[in-house]
C-alpha cells in the first residue's frame, strides 16, 4: 500500500517521455532538504503553538479564535501529510511512513495509511468515474447517472448540492474519521496496530484537553468550530483541482490523462502557501513525487509542452475554480430535479 510517487515508465518517444526528460535536465526532481526543514519547522511551530495558546488562554469563548488557529495548522499539517505520503520529503519509504504516522495518525486524528491507498487510486485514474474514490457517488454526485433513483434525503442533496457543497464541507473533518475506522475494520490498512494505538492517542489527548480546560459548552462549541473549518478548509484546499473537470474513458495516455483531468490556480506566493502547492495540480499530478517547492518552476516548462503537442491546459484564479466546480455539481443535479419536479 504506496501512494503514487513516480509517474510510469513511458516508452523513449512518448509526449510525456520528451518531458521528463527536460524535467529531470531542470533538476526539478531533486530534493529540497532546506526547503522542507524550514516548511515542517514552522508547520510544527504553528500546531504546538496553537496547543500553547489554548492552554494559556484557559476557559474563555475566546477560545473559539484559537479554534480558528488550530484548523489552520491541522490542515498545514494534512498538507505536509500529503508530500510526506509522495515521498517528496524523504527519498525512502520508512521516514515517510513514520512521519506520515505522526502527522495524519496522531496529528490531525486520520488514518495515514487509510488515505494513502485512496489517494495513490485517484492518482492512476483521476476522474475515472469507475476508478478513482474521489468522485464514487456518495453524498455527492459527480457523474449525471448516479443522480437517478435516489431517494429520501439523498435525493435532496442531490438536487441541491451545488449550494450545500460549502456547508457540507463542514462534515469533512468527520468524514475523515469516519473512514478511517472503517478501513481498519475492514483489513485495508498495512498497520493497523500502531494506526489504531496513535489514533485513540490523539483523541484521548485532543478530548482531554478540551475537558480539562474548557467548560463543557466551551469544549462543544470549540470542538464544532475547529473540525468545522479544518474541513472547509482542507475541502477547499483540494476542491479546484479535479472537480468540473472532463471524465476520462480509460483510455488516455499518462500525460493526456493527468492534464486534461487536472486544473492549475492562478496565484503568488500566498496562494502557494494556502494551498500547499496544490495549485499546481497539473505538474503534481504528472510528477507526483517533484518537491512542491519545484511546482512553480516546472509550470511554464509544463505549460509551454502541453502548448506545442495540443494538449489544452487549464488555469484559472481561485474564485472561478470554485464557480467551475459549483457549475458542474449543479448540471449533474439536473436529472434529480427534474425527475422530482415531474411528481
């Protein structure tokens, strides 16, 4: 159970073999030990610092501001999960996985391993209707088929889940939890004694916390409004790059299928930042194992290939990304809503 870190061979004379090749000249694929020290440094330094500040601060509905500091160094620290799992911080398997561990596990309250496999199946087939469990039918629906025959409070998501995309993020947080038990379970996770153990750690010590320093509406109010927006935010992270983008057949070459399935956000710095490099889902996706600090070099190389072969390359600013996805989740309601108006 790996997750994805290096795209497959491709033939000598293949598009994407031509651009590996000026890739790797580039040395875009080499580590950035300095870049990630200071990157996991400062991440670490948020997360115990927000710990240090909820302390400090004590039983007061202030708390709910450090709430808001927490959610965002919990998803940092998804995001540091999410290189570590592609190896792009260590060049090895086991400092990956025992850093992974740490982070996801007893870190943020997800099973590591639970997400990696999920993760490592949407990057062979990003968008695949059949292949990919970020767009299986859920509670939302990505494919127009999947909008027939639902019934009861499924078929009101549906036809409505354009405008409860957002609020529904709220429950991502849960969600992660949620499919972490099952998939230790079930027997699809590679070490579920210690997943479990870091697992029931972080929850004994995020509910102690809150109770022993929190009133009991305090520590309601702070648990609902930290894993809300930890999950709007981590939703949000993630939401631009895919959704609303075409569904592949199966058939694609490596190149044409991450590229046309995939969607670049305009931005400096900031955006980089905010986003873990996740804006440039293109690159990522074609070299899920490139550092993310290398993401914003490759992109004019990746841009410029995809230019000259005819490959079209989508790139947009972050708002319009969002409008993309929205436009999209409405027209695959459509069958549900009519279906339901025609009662």
């Amino acid at each position: 159970m790996t997750t994805t870190t290096t795209p497959p061979r491709a033939p000598a004379g293949s598009d994407f073999a031509v651009l590996a090749r000026r890739i790797t000249n580039e040395g875009l694929m080499r580590r950035r030990p300095a870049y990630y020290l200071a990157r996991l440094s400062l991440v670490t330094l948020l997360f115990l610092g927000g710990w240090t500040v909820f302390v400090l601060v004590g039983p007061s509905w202030w708390q709910l501001l450090t709430a808001v500091l927490l959610a965002v160094a919990f998803a940092q620290l998804a995001l540091v999960a999410h290189d570590l799992a592609h190896r792009q911080v260590f060049r090895t398997k086991r400092p990956s996985a025992f850093a992974g561990l740490l982070a996801g596990n007893l870190g943020i309250g997800m099973s590591y391993g639970w997400w990696m496999d999920k993760h490592t199946r949407h990057h062979n087939n990003p968008n695949h209707d059949d292949l990919d469990p970020d767009v299986a039918p859920e509670v939302l629906i990505w494919a127009t088929e999947s909008a027939v025959g639902r019934r009861g409070l499924a078929a009101f998501i549906t036809r409505h889940q354009a405008g409860l995309f957002f609020p529904l993020l709220t429950l991502l947080a849960i969600d992660l939890k949620v499919s972490s038990v099952k998939a230790l379970r079930n027997g699809t996770v590679k070490r579920p004694g210690i997943e479990i153990a870091l697992l029931l750690l972080h929850a004994a010590a995020y509910l102690s916390a809150l109770l022993l320093v929190l009133t009991p509406a305090q520590a309601v109010a702070f648990l609902l409004v930290h894993q809300a927006l930890f999950g709007v935010y981590l939703g949000m992270t993630f939401a631009p790059n895919h959704k609303g983008m075409p569904h592949p057949v199966g058939d694609e070459d490596f190149l044409r299928r991450q590229v046309l399935t995939s969607r670049n956000v305009r931005g400096g710095r900031l955006t980089d930042l905010a986003l873990g490099g996740l804006n440039y889902q293109i690159e990522h996706h074609l070299f899920p194992g490139m550092p993310s600090a290398n993401l914003r070099r490759a992109q004019p190389i990746v841009q410029e290939y995809c230019a000259s072969i005819g490959v079209t390359y989508e790139q947009t600013g972050l708002i319009e990304s969002y409008r993309q996805a929205l436009r999209y989740l409405h027209e695959v309601g459509e069958p549900a809503r009519a279906a339901h108006a025609a009662r």
